[in-house]
C-alpha cells in the first residue's frame, strides 16, 4: 500500500497485467516448438469444428437436447473440448509413430490409423 500525503492507493494487478503475463508465458512455449510442431499448431489454431455438426453428435447421443440454440454455452463447450481432445490424440499420434519407427522421416508422413487407434487407447488409459 502505497500512501501519499492526499490520497491512499494500493497496487495490485490490473486485468490487463495478468492477461499479458498468461500471453507471455504461452508465447514462450511456442518458442520452444520445433519447425513441425509450429506449423501443426497453426493449423490446431485455424481449425474450426461446426457448431452444427456438433449438435448433431450431442443429439445422437441424447434426443432431448433436439432444440438446443447452436449458441447454446453447452455446444460451445463442448466444441473447445473437441477441438483439445483431437489435439491430444494427434500429438500421442505422432509419439507412437516415433516409438515404433514405423516411417523413416515420420515428422513429415501423416499419420495412420492404427496411430490413432494405439493413441486412443493410451488416452483412454489414462483417465
């Protein structure tokens, strides 16, 4: 607490000081990315699931929810946590692919199914 002669102020953290400090600290893990690893990141950030397409999924799963609002904060959600889950299985994709040497540059070949089937299933372990 910072006290003057005519008035009394307390420094704490502004909004905007911890938004610039969360964007640092990101930033400074994209600067440890490899050339390969950046460029599946802009992708991951360009990438964009429909809104539509994820209601119709929620709704194979449950018919009640047949007239959510596409705004819905659940839809929403959900597709944050898509988009994450997919991220996660392409990055554990890419790890068995260099575990079992399957390609000889396997940064730059795509990735197989079977990948997918093995990172699912360690996913799905670890929970």
């Amino acid at each position: 607490m910072k006290i003057s002669k005519k008035t009394a102020t307390i420094n704490k953290k502004r909004p905007n000081d911890v938004l610039n400090s969360s964007k640092n600290s990101e930033y400074s893990k994209i600067q440890l990315f490899t050339k390969t690893q950046l460029i599946r990141y802009g992708y991951y950030r360009r990438s964009d699931l429909k809104k539509d397409k994820i209601k119709k999924v929620l709704c194979s799963f449950n018919p009640f929810l047949k007239n959510i609002n596409s705004s819905d904060p659940l839809i929403l959600s959900l597709k944050g946590l898509m988009k994450l889950f997919i991220g996660e299985i392409i990055e554990i994709s890419k790890q068995t692919m260099f575990e079992k040497q399957d390609n000889v540059q396997w940064l730059d070949n795509a990735i197989q199914p079977k990948h997918i089937y093995e990172s699912i299933n360690r996913q799905s372990l670890n929970f």
